[in-house]
C-alpha cells in the first residue's frame, strides 16, 4: 500500500474520508436507524452503502458466532450483482499485473463480464494455444476503499450502540476485527488459488467430481486465472432434465462429497449456494473457493461424535460436545443447558429421522450455545452456516435428499474403514483388566467407609447450581431489610424528640431531630431509587 493510501485510512479528516462518512450518515438516516435496527433494515443499508459493505455483510452472515442468527440469515440474501466496471479499466489492470500488452497473452477476452460481484468481475477469455480460460480481476483500490470504511465504522461504534439500543447484543468491535482479517485474505487471489489447488488433489480420485485448475503462470495478488467450465447451475433443475440428468442422484452425490470434504479432508467449501456449484460434462465442479473452512483432526472427531449424539438422542454426550466445541465465558448452569438440549432434540427426533431439517437444528444449538454464554470456535461456526446453505441447496435441486442421512451414512462408512479389530480387543482387554482390579479394592473401600461413619467422622459436601447468585441475592435483600428499618427508627426516633424543648432549633424542630428526619430521608430516597433500576434492568 502506498504512503498516500495509508494516510487516507489512518486520517478521517481528509477530503475523501470526509465525503464517505458524509454519504454514510446520509444512507443511516434515510433508514432511520435511530429507530431501531432490524435484520432486512441491516441488509438494505449495505446494499445502499455499495460493494464493499455487501462484501462485509456476506462475511457477516457466515459469522453466528458474533452475529444473532436471524441476522446472518437477511444477509445471506445480499444482492451480490453490482455494476461492473468499463472493459478499458480492466484491460489496463490486466496489463499492469502481467507487465506485458494484454495481446501478448490471450487472443480475445469477452468485453462483458460473465458477472460483476463486490470485490471483483470474471470474464471469459482465450489462450493463444485456444485453451478457453476465465481472468477473475479485482477491483482496484478495493483494498483501501474498504479499510477506510472499515475505519469510520470503528469511529461510529459508540454511535452504533447508542442509536440502535442494542447494548452488547451485537459485539460491533470482535465483527469489525473478523471482517478485517477475512476479508484481506479473500482479496489475495494468490490464497484463493492455493485454495483451489489443495481442493483438487483433495478430490481427484472422485471421478464425478471437478473444480477450475489455476493457471498459475497468469495469476497474481488481484488476478486469477482459471479453466473455463461450462455447464448448468444445479437449481436449473428443468435444464438439466432436459439434458438427461437425475436431480436426485445429483443431490445425494453432491451431499456425501460435502460430507467428504468435512469428515476426512477437513478442509470444505464454506459457501455451497447453488452459483457455486454447477453440473458439467456429467461431473459436479465446484466454483469459487474465496472462501473456504478447514477443521483440525480434534474438531473432526468432535463432529462425529456430534453426530452420533444427534443420532442416538444422547443429550448428555451432546451438551459434552458442545462445551468442547468452545469455551464457556461464565459459569455454565448444566441443569438448565441439559433441560435445553434435550427439548431441542426430542422436537427434532419426534419428527422422524428422515425428514428431520439439520439446518435448522444446527440454527438451534448455535443459539442455544449463544445464550449460555459459550464461545465457539470461529471455524465451527462456519461450518453451521456452510451446512444450512448446504441443505437450503439441496432442497432447491434435490428435496428427497435428507442432509443427516447422508451425513450418518458416511460417518458409519469412514467408521468401519478405520476399525481396527486386534488394536480395538487389546484396548479393551485393558479395560477389562482395570476394572477387575479396581472392584477388588471396594470391599476395603466401603469398610474403611463404614468405620468413618461410626466414628462420625463422615463429612457430606453438596454444590448447588447458581449458589453464589442466590446467597447474593439474599444478602441484597437482607442490607435493603435493615437499611429500612434503620431509616423508620431514626424518623421515629425524631418525631419522639420533636415533642421535647431541646435546642437549638432548626425549622421550628430539635436540631438533633431535623438530622435524624434528613438521614431517614436520604435512606428511603437511595432504597427507592435501587430498587427502581434494578427493575428497569
């Protein structure tokens, strides 16, 4: 980035900074956002404020984690079209990032761009070998324009707050930093391309499967360049019927691939939606990796164990599962979380196994997690709204396809393939062997018991839920008690010496008295006044 490039972002006051804020204000108060925010007002203000916002939002609504549920569900719908750019300003890019006459590369490239999204257009072009290609070139000042807006928004976080009365239900700060440091990496087509790479050797041994091979020697930071596949969008469900394809067979296919991609590469598509995914020469290929997921070996195996809870409605293994996925930002209440869970999985299992909606359920246990104050960890939140995208995919193209079906069919698959019978016996067999040598000491045990208690020495220690919330409860109540009682003696008190001729004499009352009424006063005002905000809270 240039000098002049960090000055803009790093000084609000200058001209440009000074006509994007102006031009924000404008767009905030045309959706009177003083009165309140809501998830479509949120959405049609990004689409108002351009290109770079609904980029943010399109990141936002892959975030749960920081974001209420029903908002990342309104940004999902962003309109991702935008105006493209004049076909000389593309050449020129072009050139700059080739350092060579756009003739000496290609032979023609289509002036009209195959789509125009926020951070970047593709268009269609030809190699002089004939090979048929797609240029993917970034917007320029993409980079600046976006980190100056994201700028004045860290300068608006306090004006947020105070105009939409959200308090921390919205972490304005944690969602500006996450925006940040994904949205640089989504603009390095460099990345993009390693993602594409490690996606093709991951799925190369799938004969219905494909993804757009980078032709590394034309690809730069703001240019990628891919192989052109040609085919049919997968929620054209009428076209490809008509050229002879099964939607279903398509959607099952489609679906265990994506569990592939979670259960053993580890490393998914995190946007499924049905643009990205297209049906050519009889194969699936999956475009644009901007952004992808990837899940360690830990989580991998906490999915499947996820799953297996789903499946074998274990409430308890679930919730275990579920504080391992992240970590508890205050004192978990397990009675509550266990009541919780197991009302979201009997709603969901009385439903049938087949016809279950797991996006809906992931939906429910991300909020459930949210409201006990359970951090999750970033990836396994998108990995949630991967796989509800993912199911509302199916549903488009192939609705007889259940996505937990799938899901459990191929974990039960990779399970069996991984068993290992002599390894499994042996563990066993030492568990046996512990166990049978651990009850050999029970008998000692429950006799040295038996002797405690008769000499009444035996100590019993319970812990209750919530206790210290409770004892401050009551130590609240107990304070307020003796505060008022202090206040009504003392006004007895003075109105008792107010009948005496001690003085001097203060508004025709003992001194003694007119203090003793002023303490009594300014009691009942402070109790009065607690009282009333602890109920406003």
């Amino acid at each position: 980035m240039t000098e002049n490039s960090k000055q803009n972002t790093s000084t609000p006051s200058t001209p440009n900074s000074r006509k994007r804020l102006s031009v924000i204000i404008h767009v905030l108060k045309s959706h009177q956002i003083t009165k309140g925010l809501t998830p479509k007002k949120l959405r049609s203000i990004f689409e108002d404020l351009g290109p770079t916002y609904v980029k943010l939002g399109q990141i936002m609504s892959m975030r749960s984690d920081i974001l209420p549920e029903n908002y990342c569900e309104e940004l999902t719908h962003l309109r991702t079209e935008v105006k493209p750019l004049p076909f000389p300003m593309i050449r020129q890019l072009l050139e700059q990032e080739w350092h060579r006459p756009v003739e000496e590369v290609i032979t023609n490239i289509q002036e009209t761009p195959l789509g125009s999204a926020s951070i970047a257009q593709v268009h269609y072009a030809t190699l002089k070998s004939g090979t048929p290609i797609v240029l993917k070139v970034q917007r320029p000042h993409i980079q600046e324009m976006m980190e100056e807006d994201i700028h004045l928004m860290r300068k608006a976080l306090k004006f947020f707050k105070y105009a939409l009365g959200s308090g921390d239900l919205i972490d304005f700060q944690t969602i500006l930093d996450e925006l940040w440091k994904t949205t640089k990496e989504e603009m390095d087509f460099q990345k993009e391309a390693s993602h594409l790479q490690r996606f093709y050797e991951n799925q190369k041994e799938i004969v219905y499967v494909t993804c757009p091979k980078v032709i590394s020697s034309l690809t730069t930071k703001s240019v990628l360049a891919m192989d052109y596949i040609d085919g049919i969008q997968i929620d054209k469900t009428d076209l490809l019927f008509d050229n002879g394809y099964d939607t279903t067979e398509i959607g099952r296919k489609v679906a265990e691939n994506y569990c592939k991609q979670i259960l053993e590469d580890g490393f998914f598509h995190a946007d499924p939606h049905p643009g990205n995914i297209w049906i050519s020469g009889g194969k699936i290929a999956w475009l644009d990796l901007g952004m992808t997921g990837e899940l360690s070996t830990y989580h991998k195996e906490i999915l499947k164990r996820a799953i297996i809870a789903i499946l074998k409605n274990d409430m308890y293994e679930l919730k275990n599962v579920l504080l391992a996925f992240g970590e508890a930002k205050e004192r978990i209440n397990h009675a509550r979380l266990y009541s919780d869970i197991d009302d979201i999985i009997q709603k969901y299992m009385s439903i049938g196994f087949g016809n279950m909606d797991v996006g809906k359920l992931i939906e429910k246990l991300l909020d459930l997690v949210k409201s006990h104050k359970i951090a999750i960890n970033p990836d396994i939140t998108m990995l949630g709204r991967s796989m509800i995208t993912m199911e509302g995919t199916l549903k488009i193209c192939s609705p007889e396809v259940n996505m937990l079906e799938i899901l459990s069919g191929h974990m039960s698959r990779q399970l069996l393939n991984e068993f290992q019978w002599k390894q499994e016996i042996k563990h066993k067999g030492r568990l046996l062997y512990g166990s049978m040598d651990k009850s050999l000491a029970i008998p000692a045990l429950l006799s040295d018991l038996l002797n405690i208690t008769k000499n009444g020495q035996t100590k019993l220690n319970l812990e209750f839920e919530d206790s210290d919330k409770h004892l401050s409860f009551f130590q609240n109540a107990l304070n307020r008690i003796i505060l008022t009682l202090l206040s009504i003696s003392l006004f007895l008190g003075s109105s008792i010496l107010c009948l005496s001729d001690l003085s001097p004499k203060l508004f025709q009352m003992p001194w003694i008295s007119f203090i003793g009424f002023f303490i009594s006063t300014l009691l009942m005002l402070w109790l009065l006044l607690t009282i009333f905000f602890r109920r406003k809270k």
